[in-house]
C-alpha cells in the first residue's frame, strides 16, 4: 500500500468504507502517518475481512 496514495485520498476512501461498513466509526478510520498497520487491524477487526482483502479493495476504490 502506498501511504502517500492513501494520504492524499484518505478522505474519499474513508467515506467509500464508511458506505459500504457501516459499523466503521471515525475512530476506526483514523490514519496517522506511518500507522498502516494499526489502520488496517482496525478495519479487519470491525469487518471480518482478511488484510490482504482490505488492502485490494482499497487499491480498487
């Protein structure tokens, strides 16, 4: 995942994954630099979705 790619569009994907899981609170979408990690923890724990599912569907979005 390229965090520069995901920083400048951070805000339109994070509304995109809100749509599509509604169960995704602000808190969970909270990116900071350098964290890509934690982000994707959080977003696999509230949606049951493996890493690497999260990460290609993020590339698609």
């Amino acid at each position: 995942m390229d965090r520069l790619e995901i920083k400048g569009n951070w805000n339109q994907l994070k509304g995109k994954l809100k749509q599509k899981y509604a169960n995704l609170t602000d808190d969970d979408l909270r990116y900071e630099e350098g964290k890509d990690d934690e982000l994707l923890g959080r977003i696999q724990k509230r949606t049951g979705r493996t890493r690497e599912e999260i990460i290609k569907e993020i590339k698609n979005m």
